[in-house]
C-alpha cells in the first residue's frame, strides 16, 4: 500500500491557509495597542509671566552641581504644549488644580479671567479644583466657569478687561468628586469626565486637598462639604470601570514631597502617598498637586506624578491602551518631567543642553494685552531693600518676609489701638526681591508677594487667649508647629520637651518690652482670613471690639515708601521665636 497521503483539494487548501493566517492575526488584534498621551501642570496660580522662576536643574560642564533653568511663563507653556501634542496628536491637557488664586497682579487685577482667557485658547480640556479656587468662594467661581462680568466690588480689582470687553468664562470644565453640599449631598461640580480619544475611553476624577475648610476664608464655602479624597476617587472609578472606560485618571489636588531631582522619587512623603495606597486598583495614573513640589514616582505600579508649580514643568505621561481587554498595558506606561525652558537666563550652555520652548504668538498676545493694563499700577515704585526679604516653611518659625509684614500691619494700625500683629506664612507667597540697580521694588512685586487682597482687622484679646493662640501653632500627631509671623513687639520661647498646652514658656513673652500678663487686654492685628479663623487658627474669632483697617497689600506697600525714604530698607535678622532645647539652651528656631 502506498504512503503517500492523497492530495487536498485546493478549496480545502485554501481554507487551512485561511484559518492559519487568522490565527497568527489574533494574538496581534487582541493586543492592539492605542497610545494617549496626558500633558499635565498644576498650581498655575495665574502666573502668566515667566517672572523670576526657575528649576533647579545639573549644571552642563558639572553634573554634580545644580544651578537654575529660568523656567515658565504661559506662552513658553503653550510652545512645549504644541511640540509634545506635535510628538502625539492623541493627547489630552490636564490642570490638577489651583490654576488661579493667589495669582500676580497681571491676572489678580482681573479677577483672574486673564487666566481663563489664556487656558481656552491652550486648549485646556479639564481643571480639577483645588483648594486655590475657593479664594473668593463658591459663588465667584460659578461665575468664572460660567462666564459674564463682576458685579460684587473687591478693592481695585476690574472685571471683563479682555481686548473684546466681556468674559465668555471657562471652555473646560472644573471638576471634584469630593465637594458636596452639606445638607442634600448633590455634587458642587461634575466628579469627571471621560474623553473618547484614539477610539478608546479615558475617565478623569477630579477631588481638592480636604483640608481646604481650614485654607480658604470660611464664608465663601458655607455649607459645602470637603470630604476625604480616597474613598470619593473609588467610588466614581468603579462606575467609570463598570461603564467600560478603558483608562482612569486620578487628578487630585493634594501632594507630597520626594528627594532627589525633579523627576525623581526618593524617600516619597506626604498625604497623597498615603492616599495612592487606599486607591481602587481600576485607577491607572495619579496627577497630584498642591505643594508645589516636583517628583516622579511609581506607588504600586502606578504612577503618581507632580510638577513643580507656576507652568515651570509640564508633566508628561505616555500611555498604552489594550483596546481588545480595555484596559492600560501599564509595563508600557512612562513618565517624565519637562521643564518649560523659556531661555532668559541668557546662558549659552544651559540653552544648548536644555533648548528654551519658543514662545506662542496668539498666548503672548493675550498676556501682553493685560500686562499693558496692569503697567501703571504694578511698574509703580513703593520703595527701595538692601536685599532680599525671605520666606520660609511654618515649621521653621519667623522668617525675614513674615517680620516685614507683620511689622507693616502693626503700623499700619496703629491708631486702632494694635499692639501686636500675626501673619500666617501660607498668605506669604513669595519673596521680595530687590531689583538692579538701586534695591527697587515695585507694586507689582509686593502684590505677587500678597496676592489675595484682604484687609486687616484689629481686635481686642485677653492675656489669657493670646496664650492660647500660641499654643495653637502645634498640631497633628506627632505635633509640629505652624507659626504665625509675629511682630516686632512680639517675642516668646517655647520648649520642645514640653506636653501640648505648655510649650510656650509664660515668663518668655514680651510684649512691647514688657512681660505677658494673663488677665491683661491686648489688640492683636490680622488679616481678615485669620480673623475669620482661617489657617485654623480659629480662636481669632473670638475677637472683641474689631476695627477694620487697610488692605495688607497697600499696608506693606505704604511702610516700604515711609521706611526707605532715606535708604534702602535692611532686613530684621533678630529672630522673634526661639527654641528652648530639653537641656535648656535657648536658640532660633531654625
């Protein structure tokens, strides 16, 4: 018998060689991948100009020293926007929160519309609210999304100063998943969006820091709920899986810390790493924000990511979507921050190693427009420094910036009877510089310094409750001190052996060269978010006979012009806070 196998018939052939190509098709359909790229910044704060930012960044001829990339400004943003959407047109531009509040003076004069302005003609497709964004309250930032002019007066401040004379509002929308009204629950602003794009579907939750009670005047989010970020960024991932949207994407305003460069990760701190480790598994990618801090990291095999703040860096996070399983193939996810080099440091090798973005026509156009309006206000000359006036971190006590504006608020009420004056150092938003060649400074340069227009109120408190409002600087578990900025007629030690309530020594406290005396009356200055209970200091509150006095801006503005009429005005270097060690030195806090 023969062993040849009888011939197939070419029809059946045909159909085998079919089937054979199918099967070495599928493997390649059922991994199809689609790429999206996600352009993020957060904590703009209206920083339309490059102003003095930087990054710091390796030296070109040295690596192992640091020096500063001059970085930001909203049209060299908007240059590095168009070259990476150019790399990847499938890519959304995300703003993890504070994209106005606490803003310089070329958006803060405008009530920030400038800002909105410049983000619709970026294309920004999404803003998650930060804590920032309730500076002026709910109802002023409905009417920033929603559009239309001012009607409510603050100070100087304009409304609807565009070249057409309206404001059309946002073209993006706000999101938080974790903003509820306190009575019925329903949500202040969409918990997220889902863009389709590339043909898959990419969810976005938005949720603000929930400390943001304790950051923002009171009034202005009354009865409004901020509730605890993890729990509300589960809940809404779990819809958007179950709805079959392939990626999700956490846009969360709050942050932490990390060592190491700005796009490392060593030794990752702080509440949003304790937040990426209670997140559903559906959650794909962490956009944080709020402490202006720069780090790329991985936490569980996502990526939790923050860049800077100011438009300085733009966080960029490439991904790769399984289309057939839906879900992100996260072995190919990458990460990066760039910075947004804008080439004013005039430094050739740094130009070379880090090219600077070129700035955007139609951006710069608009930024012009209002830099123009705001000229004769913020070029104004208010007086003259000797050197720079720095601020530092709450826990490091008083600092030479808060010294010079508690000092300015006391004088400026004076005749309302202040003894004392407080600043909080989160109201401090930068230091103050003196400009070449002869120590200048500028309305515009206190302004960035004090951006959020608030007046000062003077009031009257008992020995007894000014001692306990020191003792209100520590909080947390393990306690850590939040000093406010005293003024000059303020001078104290505390101990760091001592229990809670006890750490301010009594006998320490000086007031206008005298001792402290627990039943006597003294007025005590603030601005009116402390006076409000801002910071959580909430004790201001309880404030006797309350005068109203000048804005902090123009109180400050008002003591540098009198203080260096004759010469530029030196810096305090005298520590009004001192640490009593366990072994009984006395030093500064720092």
């Amino acid at each position: 018998m023969s062993s040849r196998r009888p011939a197939l018939r070419p029809a059946v052939r045909r159909l085998l060689c079919a089937a054979a190509l199918l099967a070495l098709a599928w493997p390649l359909q059922a991994r199809e991948l689609v790429d999206v790229r996600l352009i993020a910044f957060n904590d703009l704060h209206g920083h339309l100009e490059p102003g003095e930012n930087s990054i710091p960044v390796p030296a070109p001829h040295d690596p192992a020293q640091l020096v500063s990339l001059r970085t930001g400004g909203v049209a060299h943003l908007a240059g590095a926007v168009r070259r990476l959407r150019a790399e990847q047109p499938v890519s959304m531009l995300v703003s993890s929160g504070d994209l106005v509040g606490a803003s310089p003076l070329a958006s803060a004069l405008f009530r920030d519309e400038p800002t909105i302005e410049v983000m619709n003609a970026l294309g920004l497709d999404l803003n998650a609210a930060g804590n920032h964004e309730f500076d002026h309250g709910v109802a002023e930032l409905r009417r920033l999304i929603a559009g239309g002019c001012a009607t409510e007066p603050r100070g100087v401040a304009a409304s609807c100063a565009s070249a057409a004379r309206l404001y059309e509002g946002a073209r993006f929308p706000f999101i938080a998943a974790n903003i509820e009204d306190g009575a019925s629950g329903a949500p202040l602003l969409p918990p997220f969006v889902v863009r389709e794009v590339g043909g898959v579907r990419v969810g976005f939750i938005g949720v603000a820091t929930r400390s943001t009670p304790g950051i923002v005047m009171p009034a202005g989010i009354r009865g409004w709920r901020f509730t605890a970020e993890a729990p509300a960024l589960n809940r809404y991932a779990r819809q958007l899986r179950a709805e079959g949207v392939n990626a999700i994407v956490a846009v969360v305003h709050e942050g932490g810390d990390a060592d190491g460069g700005f796009d490392d990760c060593v030794n990752p701190r702080g509440p949003i790493f304790d937040i990426v480790r209670a997140l559903d598994p559906a959650i794909d990618v962490v956009l944080s924000a709020h402490t202006h801090r720069a780090y790329n990291c991985r936490i569980d095999g996502r990526v939790v990511i923050q860049g800077a703040s100011f438009g300085r860096l733009l966080s960029v996070i490439d991904l790769r979507i399984d289309r057939a399983a839906g879900t992100v193939a996260r072995e190919h996810t990458r990460a990066r921050n760039v910075p947004v080099a804008n080439g004013l440091g005039a430094d050739a090798a740094l130009d070379e190693a880090w090219p600077p973005h070129p700035a955007d026509k139609e951006i710069a156009a608009i930024v012009e427009h209002y830099r123009n309006r705001v000229a004769p206000l913020a070029d104004r000359p208010v007086g003259r420094i000797a050197s720079t006036f720095e601020r530092l971190p709450a826990e490091l006590g008083d600092s030479p910036a808060g010294r010079l504006i508690a000092d300015a608020q006391l004088e400026a009420t004076r005749a309302n009877g202040a003894q004392i004056a407080f600043t909080n150092t989160g109201g401090i938003r930068s230091n103050l510089r003196p400009r070449t060649p002869d120590g200048a400074v500028t309305y515009g340069d206190v302004f960035t310094m004090q951006p959020f227009g608030n007046t000062l109120a003077t009031s009257t408190f008992s020995g007894a409750q000014l001692k306990a409002l020191l003792e209100s600087q520590w909080r947390g578990t393990p306690a850590r001190p939040h000093f406010l900025q005293p003024s000059s007629t303020l001078t104290y030690t505390w101990r760091d052996d001592a229990p809670a309530g006890a750490r301010v020594v009594e006998e320490s406290i000086m007031i206008d060269g005298r001792p402290w005396q627990r039943d006597a009356s003294y007025r005590i200055t603030v601005n009116s978010y402390l006076a409000a209970g801002g910071d959580r200091f909430r004790l201001f509150v309880d404030g006797r006979e309350a005068v109203g006095g000048p804005l902090d801006v123009d109180a400050l503005a008002e003591y540098l012009q009198r203080r260096s009429a004759q010469r530029p005005l030196a810096v305090d270097p005298q520590p009004r806070i001192t640490r009593r060690e366990a072994q009984g030195a006395a030093a500064p806090v720092r």
